[in-house]
C-alpha cells in the first residue's frame, strides 16, 4: 500500500483483503516513498485533509488479529 493508506476509506476491511491475498510468508507494506516525515509535513503545510502513515498501534490493532507480524521500518533504506 505504497502512498495511498489515508486515501482508503475502510482500512481493517481493505487489509483483511490483502492479506487474503498474500502468499505464505508474504508480505504486506504499508509505505510512502517520502516517508513518514514528508507526509507529516504536507500534513502541516495545507489545509487539506492528509491522513498519516499508520502508527504502531493502529498497525497492532488491524494487522495482528489478521496474523500479520509488525515491523515499523524508520529508515526507508532498510526495506
């Protein structure tokens, strides 16, 4: 989900289906290719609405249940 995660409206439903989809041991990415810094600061430079990456608990709360392991990435060069 590269750069598009605030524009989805039902996000626990929109997950559970990619995760359907996954192969065994795939993996589900939830990104921007700015990163998380740029989005915060688009968030606080206009007056349109700009939803955040996801934090770790929002990631806890709809990935976990789905069996999903979470891994917050700060460094983009890493993934």
């Amino acid at each position: 989900m590269n750069a598009m995660y605030g524009n989805i409206a039902g996000k626990p439903r929109a997950c559970r289906n990619a995760t359907r989809m996954l192969r065994r041991l795939g993996r589900l990415v939830v990104s921007h290719p700015e990163g998380r810094a740029f989005v915060d600061r688009l968030r606080d430079a206009t007056d349109l609405f700009v939803e955040s990456l996801p934090t770790r608990q929002e990631c806890d709360t709809i990935l976990v249940p789905l069996g999903l392991d979470v891994t917050i990435e700060t460094n983009q060069n890493s993934i």
